[in-house]
C-alpha cells in the first residue's frame, strides 16, 4: 500500500467520521463514493469495506456522545438493530447477484432522491423560519 493511499484513506476515514458523528451518516455518502471513485474499487468492494468500517469505531464514539446528551432511543434502537441484521444480509446477498454498475446506478438514484426531499425540507425549514 503506498503512501498515497494511506493518506487518501486517512481523508475518507477522517470525513466519514466527522460527517457521521454530525449528522449520522458517512458510509455511503462518503466512504463508498470515496473508494470508487479515489482508489477504483468495485461497488461491492467499497460497499462491503463500508460496512466493515462502521461495525465499531463509529458506534460506540458516536453513540456514546449521544447518549450522554439523553439523544438516543433505545427502544426503537434495539427493534431496528435486530431487523436492521435480517436486511443487512438480504441487502448484501441482492446486490452481490446484481452488476456493481447497476448497484452503483440504484446507489446514485437514491443518492439523488434524498439529496432533493433534504434541500426541498431545509429550504422549506428555512423560509419559515424567516417568516
């Protein structure tokens, strides 16, 4: 691995990091893109290093942070923990029988699709504000 990769893993690392702790996402939004298009991994290589990435460092910092502040809802944590495992594996094992660039289109669309109801909420949010 060269020297170079490491510090373009250290920039993925370090943003992903900061983005979800701040609004709790990072490894779609920027680990996978990140390793597609920086260093030409597949679809469901980048995906699959994503989800290896968030299994600990991400959970237990930020949760914890979360949780000191009363900002966490065990209840309905737990519930989407428990199928969240179940859809996990049905999610991974569908896009492995899928093209990674039909993945990565599907990923864009709704990449795209939450990035518009996002903009349209903030703006909305914002403009009543102002009211």
């Amino acid at each position: 691995m060269t020297t170079q990769t490491i510090l373009i893993l250290v920039v993925i690392g370090l943003l992903a990091g900061i983005l979800s702790g701040f609004v709790g996402v990072g490894g779609g939004i920027i680990i996978v893109p990140a390793l597609v298009f920086m260093l030409g991994l597949t679809q469901h290589q980048a995906q699959g290093t994503s989800l290896f990435v968030l299994s600990i460092p991400v959970v237990i910092l930020a949760t914890l942070n979360y949780w000191k502040t009363g900002n966490v809802n065990w209840k309905y944590g737990l519930i989407i923990a428990l199928t969240f495992v179940v859809g996990g594996y049905i999610g991974s094992k569908l896009s492995l029988k899928m093209s990674p660039g039909l993945v990565k289109f599907l990923f864009g669309i709704l990449m795209a699709y939450v990035s518009f109801r996002l903009i349209v909420s903030g703006y909305q949010s914002i403009s009543s504000n102002e009211s």
